[in-house]
C-alpha cells in the first residue's frame, strides 16, 4: 500500500475532545450513520440505475467528515458526474491510497478480473460472485469505502447497506450499457 500506512496512523488518532460528555469520535461515526442513511434515502428517488448510482456517489461526497477520508469522498463527488470508463478511472484513483495494488485492475475491466486477487470481506454485503456486469472501479472503491469505515469503527448496518446498493446499482448500469 503506497504511502497510506502514515495516513492511517495519523488518521486514527483523533484528539481526545468531547462534546457534551460524548467524545468526538462517537459523534462522528454516528453522524456518519445518520449521513449514510440520508444518502440512500434521497437516491431512492430515482428509478433509473445510473441515476441512482450518481446520487449515491454524490450524496457521499458530503457524508461522513472527520471518519471517511477526504480523498474518498473528493472521489465520489468527481466520479458522480462522469461515466463508463472515466467514472471507473476515477473510482479507482479515489480507492488507490487504500488497497494493495493487486485489487486495483484496469478501467474498464470486470470486476470479475479482480475478485480473485481481493475477495469481498466476508462481513459484507457484497454478492457472491460479483455480478459479471460489474466494472472493477465501482468495485474497487467500495472495498476501499469498507476498509476506511471499518478501521474508524463505522462500519455497520448504514454503511453495508450504501455499499450493497451502490454495488447494486453499478451492475444494473454495466447490464443497460
């Protein structure tokens, strides 16, 4: 893993404040619940996949401050509006930092071509096997979203759902396309 080791470190050690007799870091991750829940919530709006897999990367850009880092969340927000390759490109640029370089296949390559090398946690909601119409950026970036969420401790039933959902919806968008 390139240079996330130090960031990791510096990362997982917050200040010891606390807010109203809860510490910060409580606050946070609960905030970041309240956040995921939000997100899918209001992309439910939308009927069509691509639609709704926008909405989700969108939403997340301003979801979870102080426990998602921002080089994700900066990710999804650009990875909202682009699409096909470039969205995965992106997608996997976003999740770079964060996993070891053996999940990190090419843009535009099934996220079939990667499941060996990096299998789904098995806490997750991940579907097994992947779904062949999955692109490996989208794949990528939730195994990246999983693994920071879950070292913070805010890996719970919000976030596993996001993820099934916005895996979800980027294999219904790779079927349509």
């Amino acid at each position: 893993m390139r240079g996330s080791a130090v960031g990791l470190l510096v990362w997982m050690a917050p200040p010891p404040a606390v807010d109203a007799g809860v510490p910060a870091v409580e606050t946070a991750v609960a905030r970041c619940h309240a956040d995921l829940d939000r997100v899918v919530r209001e992309s439910g709006r939308f009927k069509r996949a691509p639609q709704r897999s926008r909405a989700l990367l969108s939403g997340l850009s301003t979801a979870c401050v102080g426990v998602l880092p921002s080089e994700l969340r900066v990710g999804a927000a650009e990875a909202a509006s682009l699409k096909g390759v470039k969205r995965s490109r992106r997608l996997i640029d976003a999740a770079r930092a964060f996993l070891p370089e053996a999940c990190l296949g090419a843009p535009g390559t099934k996220a079939e071509t990667v499941e060996s090398r990096c299998p789904p946690p098995g806490d997750t909601h991940f579907a097994r096997p992947l779904p062949r119409t999955l692109d490996t950026g989208s794949y990528v970036y939730a195994l990246a979203l999983r693994s920071q969420l879950h070292a913070r401790g805010a890996y719970g039933e919000a976030a596993g759902f996001w993820v099934a959902e916005f895996l979800l919806r980027s294999a219904l968008e790779g079927e349509a396309g």
